[in-house]
C-alpha cells in the first residue's frame, strides 16, 4: 500500500497535480497492537484539519481505515466534503490471524466506514465482486502498477544454492500464511527476502532456508531474477504488488487461485506460473513457464496508468 501511493503521488505531481500526503509520520504515535512496526496516530483531529484547510484540496482521498482516516473521514463529513476512500486491507482476516476474532463484526464495520465516501477503490475485479457480496458499494475499479526498468529480467542474483530456487518476497508475517510455503516438499531450495515480526522464529523453524531479511532497488530486482519461481502463499492479499514485480523480472508465480494473484495473472498470452488450491504443484507446474511470456504480462501495467485510473476516480469539490 505505501509503494502504491508513494508511486502515484510521484506520477501525479510529475503530471502537475499538487498532492499533499498526510501520514503518521506528522503526529505523535504509538505501536499498534501485534504488529508495531506500523505507527497510529494518537488523538489527530485538530492537527489534521489544520492540515487540510491550510492546504485547501480539490479532492481528499482517505486511504486506510485507522486514526487518520477516521479523523480525516468525519473532517470531510462535517465540511460537506466529498471524498474517496480505498479497500487496501483486509483487516478482518489479518485480526483472525491474530486474535481467532471472527472477522463478520470487523466487516460490518468497515461497510459503514466506506459507506460514507462518494466511492471505494478497489485494486482487482474478484475484490469488487467479494466485497459487493458484503454489501459495499460505489467500488471503483483501481489496478496498480511496476517499475519496468527497475524490475527487470537482467541482472539476476546468482544465488548459492542448488536449483531450482523457490523464492517468496515481502512481509514475514502470519497473514502471509509463510508455513504453507516453507512446509512444501520441494526440489532445490527456498528463499526467502523480507522482513517482518515472524523473521526471527521462521528462521529458527526453518535452518535449511534463505533468509536474506530486506532488500531495495535493484538488489530486490535481481533476487526475484535470480529465482526459477516466486512462490505466493498469501490468501489473504488484495493485489499483491509483488506478483507483478517477479513476473517483470520474468519469473513465474506459484499460488493460490484466490483474488489477488488470479486478478493479476488474468489474461496472459503463454504460460507464467500455476494457481492451485495444491501450492506444491503450482510450484512445480510454474517451472515450465515461459519467463518471456511473464515480462511481457508484467509490460501491460503502468503506473502513469495506475494514477490516471486514481484521478478519474477522485470526487472534487470543485468542477473539472
């Protein structure tokens, strides 16, 4: 979520658009509950309506559903201010992971909080679907971009290990559902990039992997390059940004045909990897993909189209 709005913030300015960006960053914050590498702001009303007015925007757009967004959120309402939001998180299933909490309750709620905006952008037909089925409304299609010349085939990492190499790039944490990855019975090795509240226990669970903790820029690129596979084990993503990058680096993708990676992975011309409720033979079916096919699936996502898709959906306050 952060890369997708910090990219479309750089292309709408370079599109000559003012854009202010109001995060957690700004105010004083605190830990959130089980996962404190993310920050919430404490008690932001007044500073966030200091902020607003004195930047006096033609749209708001609200993009998570935490103290800003709601502070941001009942700003607009009292102002009689249009805005959008954008249904990035499913919050409900990550508080299950958690806590075992049913995520019906969550859902309700969140219904309400989007009810409120003019629309809810959503990155993936299959969400859209899912989430009108909950009863949410107004849902704008919203897609998402790469970096086509960062994210590429060459150069590719030429890892240690014996091949073919099974990769998983992002966060290590429990809605990213690691073990169903790392259980696998697989040939070659596992690699795993990232970072998260779940590195230090994997580590320990699992000697025989690859942990290479973070990685930026071009180092990232050639670790997905460097892969025979990227493997996705989430079930619970909406996009999964990382899905495009690895196809951008001509790497096909094992993972489950569930809404993120079937959305993205729709309409290939060729093969670049396998959907399968059997994660293990999605791996070993993606080995013969075609790693040329994938870069050219990733080439039909921009992000120039990603921000022009965003600013159509925008509710302005004032006339186009």
């Amino acid at each position: 979520m952060v890369r997708t709005l910090a990219t479309v913030a750089q292309e709408l300015t370079a599109m000559g658009h003012a854009v202010e960006v109001i995060g957690p960053d700004r105010f004083a914050t605190l830990p959130c509950p089980t996962y404190p590498d993310i920050r919430l702001a404490i008690l932001p009303r007044r500073r966030l309506a200091r902020i607003i007015e004195g930047f006096d925007p033609d749209a708001l757009h609200v993009a998570t559903e935490g103290p800003l967004g709601l502070a941001a959120s009942r700003w607009a309402r009292r102002h009689e201010f249009p805005y959008t939001t954008a249904f990035h998180t499913r919050f409900p299933e990550y508080v299950r992971a958690r806590t075992g909490l049913p995520p019906g309750l969550l859902y309700a709620w969140l219904r309400r909080f989007h009810g409120f905006a003019r629309g809810t952008m959503v990155a993936t037909e299959g969400l859209r679907a899912e989430l009108a089925g909950r009863g949410f409304g107004h849902l704008l299609r919203w897609s998402r971009g790469v970096d086509l010349g960062l994210f590429r085939p060459q150069p590719a990492e030429d890892w240690p290990l014996q091949r073919p190499i099974f990769a998983y790039v992002g966060r290590i944490a429990v809605e990213k559902n690691l073990s169903a990855f790392l259980d696998l019975d697989l040939p070659g090795s596992k690699l795993v990039v990232g970072d998260g509240p779940l590195l230090p226990a994997l580590r320990r669970r699992y000697p025989k992997v690859l942990f290479t903790g973070p990685r930026y820029g071009e180092a990232l690129a050639r670790a997905y390059a460097g892969a025979d596979v990227f493997v996705f084990p989430s079930l619970t993503d909406t996009f999964g940004l990382v899905v495009l990058e690895a196809l951008a680096c001509g790497t096909p993708v094992a993972a489950f045909p569930v809404t993120g990676p079937r959305d993205v992975m729709a309409g290939a011309q060729g093969a670049i990897g396998a959907l399968d409720f059997d994660l293990r033979a999605a791996a070993l079916s993606a080995l013969g993909a075609d790693r040329a096919a994938c870069r050219s699936h990733a080439d039909r996502f921009s992000w120039r189209a990603c921000a022009e898709t965003f600013l159509a959906n925008l509710a302005l306050k004032r006339p186009r």
